[in-house]
C-alpha cells in the first residue's frame, strides 16, 4: 500500500519519539510505541499484501491472489528486490494455468531477481522447465531440471524431478 520509504520514516520517526518517551521516564509509552514502530520495519520487510496473496494461494484461489496482487499500483516503488521476485512468481503461478508464455516471462523474471528461500527457487525453475517442455525446447528445460535437482536439498521435489525427466525421455 505505502511506498517502501514512507515505511521506514514512520519507523523512525515512531522510535525517536518512544526514545524521547524514555527520556521523559515514561517507560510504558516508550516500550508501546517501541512495538508499534517494529510493526511498519516488519511491513517494510514482509509487504502486507504479498503476505495476503499468498494466504489466498494456499486456498487455490487464483483470481483472489490475482485481485490482492494488482493492489500494488506500483511494485518498483513499493516493494524491495525479494519481494519484487516473489510477485514475479505469484504471477507466474497465476498466468501458468491461464498463458505459458506470460507465466515464462514472470518465472524468468523472479528467477532473475531472486528468492530468499532455495525451495522457492527450485520451484520457479521447474516449473519453468515444466513450461519450456511443453514447448519443445528441452535442452533448456533440462539445465533448469539440474538446476533445480541441486537446489531441492530437501528433496521435497524429487518426485516432480523424476516425473519431468521420463517425460522429458518421450520428447
């Protein structure tokens, strides 16, 4: 919602005045607003409507992560780099059951820009694979497999791994 600097000057402007709160030995305003300020460095880092998005994808509701990921008017303004990549892969989830070739753009976009978590990436690069062997290209597909078999240290996706490579063999 806010852009991600006006995030950080609340943050600070709330901790100076819980500082001057101290000061004034008013320990219990202080510590209150201390909490408070912790809560916009949380959204600075954890943006809230990418935190909705993916409540409504663990429900495989598509058009309602859709709906909470076009709220955010302006993402280079509004999200840091992580974030940035994890809406490239909210869309590329969405757009891989509607148009391969938009979902490939955003896999490789998030791919690009980069996730926090190895499993995450794994899965934006196998389901890229996934989306390049349904359009023939296999020796792509097949470094993402790779790539994707080493960064499932898991092995949470080996099944999916394995299931893609005998698919990848009828090609």
């Amino acid at each position: 919602m806010f852009n991600k600097l006006y995030k950080l000057v609340i943050f600070t402007i709330i901790l100076g005045y819980s500082i001057y709160q101290f000061s004034l030995e008013n320990i219990g305003n202080g510590i209150a607003l201390i909490f408070l300020s912790l809560i916009f460095l949380l959204l600075y880092f954890k943006n809230e409507i990418l935190i909705m998005a993916f409540l409504k994808m663990r429900k495989q509701d598509f058009d309602g992560t859709e709906n909470w990921l076009n709220k955010i008017k302006n993402p280079k303004s509004s999200l840091i780099k992580k974030q940035f990549g994890y809406l490239n892969y909210l869309y590329g989830i969405i757009y891989s059951q509607k148009n391969l070739t938009q979902a490939e753009k955003y896999f490789k976009k998030a791919i690009q820009v980069g996730l926090n978590m190895n499993q995450d990436l794994a899965m934006a690069k196998l389901s890229l694979a996934g989306i390049l062997m349904q359009k023939r290209r296999k020796r792509e597909a097949t470094l993402l497999l790779n790539e994707a078999k080493k960064l499932d240290k898991h092995g949470m996706m080996t099944q999916q791994i394995k299931l893609m490579q005998t698919q990848m063999k009828r090609i």
